[in-house]
C-alpha cells in the first residue's frame, strides 16, 4: 500500500480553521487539547526563562503554539522555544524554520508517548541541541543535550533543589515552583444562568451560524484533535493559528502580566489555550485572561468555570471582527468586568470597562506613555513596549 507523504505545501494549503497540525516525517498528526495545569507549569517556565534571556539578550523565547520547520515533511509546535541570537536569522513571520536552540515539551498524559519518543527522536534527527521534558504529573524536570546524534541526560531535576539546566548559565529554576499550584476547585456546572437557545447578535460578519445549538456537552465530545475550537453562543467557530508578531506581542504582555500579579499576589494569570466557560453554550479561549483571588474559586483542572476578572485578546487580520464585534458582546453579556484589545498593527491598546450599557472605553493607549488600565492601578504599562521593532 502507497503511503501519501504530506508536505509543507499541504500543510499550508490546510483549511485556516484553527487545527493544531504537526507533521511527523510526513505524516499528519494532531495535537492533543491542553488542560489549566499544563498552561499554568508553561506559564511560570515561560515567564523565568523569558526574563533571563531579555535581561541577559541571549535571543528570543517564544511560546506555543508556533510552527518549527525543520524539513519539507517534519513541522513541529513545542511548547515553548529559544533561539540564541546566533540562530536569529531563523525567525520569519510564519514560523521558525530551521532547529531552535532548545524545545520544550510539557507532557501530559495524552502526549507523553509523542513528547518522550517520536518528538525527541525527530529533534535530534533535525540537529536541535536542547530538549527539556517538564513532567506535571511526576513533577520532574528533565534536560537533554545532543550528543553524537542522540540525547544524553544532562540534568534531572525535582522537589526544592535548585538546579541549573543547559543551554543557559546562571539560570537557577526551583522545580517545586512550577508544580506549586494543585486545582482543587470542582467544577459545579458550566453556567450560573440556563440559557434557553442560541445567543444572536448582529454584526457577527460571516461566522458560519446553523439551526443546531451546539452545548458544552458537545463540545467536550469533539476530537481531541488539536483545534482551537469555540462556542459562540451555540455556533462552533475555530480560531486560526496566529503568527510571530501576534505571539511576540502576547508574550510580552504576559510576562509583564504575570510578574505584576504574582508580585502583588493578585490572583493569577493565564494564556491561552485555556478554555473559559462562560454558559452551557459559550465557551471561549482568550490569548491572555486574569482571575483576580476574588474569583479563585472559578478555577478548575479543565478551566475557568465562570466570567474571568479580565480578558485580552492580541487582534490578528484574521481575528479583527470576531474579537471586536462578536467576543466583546459575549464578554459583556456574561458579565466580564474587564476586556482589552491589543492591536500590534495599530500599535494600541483600548481597555473597557462593563458598565450598565455595555463596555466603555476607560483607556486607550499607544506610545511611550506608562499607562494602568483597569483593573490594575500601578502597572505603569508601555504600549511601545510591547511591539516588534519595525
């Protein structure tokens, strides 16, 4: 029997429609959904190891998901990534293409044969030096360097011990940091309001809208193949794959996020894919979302079971109506207080506020000028900051 190779060039021509792909030697192969404790172990690795490479500028760091090219027939989305300023040159709009300096793999129980054998065995096949494998479960925290063709262990990491992992020195990461927060939280149903059909709002654009109301029930029965799928009011919509810019911008603003938060014990921040479940019919996944301690009990292994304190979507091309027009009315109508836009084409952020009518713009911003949009009132944020060099 004939094997059909994919390629790049049908990796691409795949319907935008939110799908998280990756090819293995040829062979297309979804990505398994994520849970909030995957994302709040990426989010604290993220945020130490973004901080030491800006301090220090030793490249770049960016987190998943992001297409890594390294042949016509092997696409990958790790986790996380760094590039060392050497590899610089790798980094174009749509992807990385070529090996990264290291890869980050945060398994969960869906992954781990893929994260422990086929992605290793493809990333040292493809040249990349550095492979950390972050293990939530059994709470360890493996590093791997390229040695004659194969991994070899270079540090094993768990409990309180510091330890320091290649490709960096001077980075010193406590494992028992990352795995510091366990949900307890049960999740007590999906809405707090029963919803009795479909939302409908105008100015929905094209969004593909059908006379089935899709609840979360359904949505938790999709595949686990990998999209970025929402409910919009009964609608099933995918997000489409963002670029670099659109996750340069967004990690920024969540390192800057998470270290105001944390800092002030604030409550926490999260990024996405997390799913927010605002209805039995409504169910969203914002780039960036902030509980404060107030609503700490929203938290759940599967998400936030409820209207977050704060929203953030990073406006693509692609995203521009949706995020604007349809998610802002959902937002509204579910009763979250806060919700910000940040448009790296228009280089601004506009931040609302809920009131009686709807949201009102309470900041708006671009420039060099710090501003503290609510609800935080001495983040003295930079909106230049945030964006590319053009």
């Amino acid at each position: 029997m004939t094997r059909i190779v994919a390629t790049y060039q049908d990796y691409v021509a795949l319907p935008d429609d939110g799908r998280r792909w990756e090819i293995h030697e040829g062979e297309l192969v979804p990505a398994p959904p994520v849970g909030t404790r995957h994302q709040t172990v990426a989010a604290e690795l993220l945020h130490q190891l973004a901080r030491h490479v800006e301090d220090r500028r030793l490249g770049e760091v960016f987190p998943g998901p992001l297409d890594v090219i390294l042949s016509d027939t092997t696409v990958l989305q790790p986790d996380i990534v760094f590039l060392a300023t050497e590899r610089s040159h790798l980094v174009s709009e749509r992807a990385i293409e070529g090996a990264p300096t290291l890869v980050v793999e945060i398994l969960t129980p869906a992954s781990t044969v893929i994260d422990r054998v086929t992605k290793p065995i493809l990333y040292a096949r493809h040249g990349v030096p550095f492979v950390w494998l972050v293990d939530p479960e059994g709470e360890s925290l493996e590093a791997f360097a390229l040695a004659g063709g194969r991994y070899r262990l270079a540090v094993r990491a768990s409990g309180a011990v510091p330890a320091s992992l290649p490709p960096f020195d001077g980075l010193v990461l406590e494992p028992r940091r990352m795995w510091r927060i366990r949900w307890v939280y049960p999740i007590r149903g999906i809405d707090r309001q029963t919803e009795g059909a479909a939302e409908s709002s105008p100015g929905w654009g094209d969004m593909h809208r059908s006379s089935v109301v899709l609840t979360y029930d359904d949505y938790v029965a999709l595949p686990a193949d990998g999209r970025r799928y929402e409910l919009h009011g009964g609608a099933l919509s995918v997000t489409p794959a963002p670029g670099v810019t659109h996750e340069r911008v967004k990690r920024r603003l969540f390192a800057r996020l998470l270290h105001h938060v944390e800092a002030r014990r604030l409550g926490e921040v999260f990024d996405a894919p997390v799913d927010v479940l605002l209805s039995d019919t409504t169910v969203l996944q914002p780039d960036i979302l902030f509980v404060a301690t107030d609503r700490a009990a929203l938290v759940a292994e599967r998400g936030v079971v409820g209207p977050p304190t704060l929203v953030i979507e990073v406006v693509s091309p692609s995203s521009r109506t949706v995020d604007h027009i349809v998610k802002r009315q959902l937002y509204a109508r579910h009763g979250v207080p806060y919700y910000w836009t940040v448009d790296p084409a228009a280089r601004s952020i506009e931040a609302l506020v809920l009131g009686p009518e709807g949201y009102e713009v309470a900041v708006r911003a671009t420039g060099v000028d710090p501003v503290s949009p609510p609800p935080f009132s001495d983040l003295a944020l930079v909106p230049d900051a945030l964006w590319p060099a053009p």
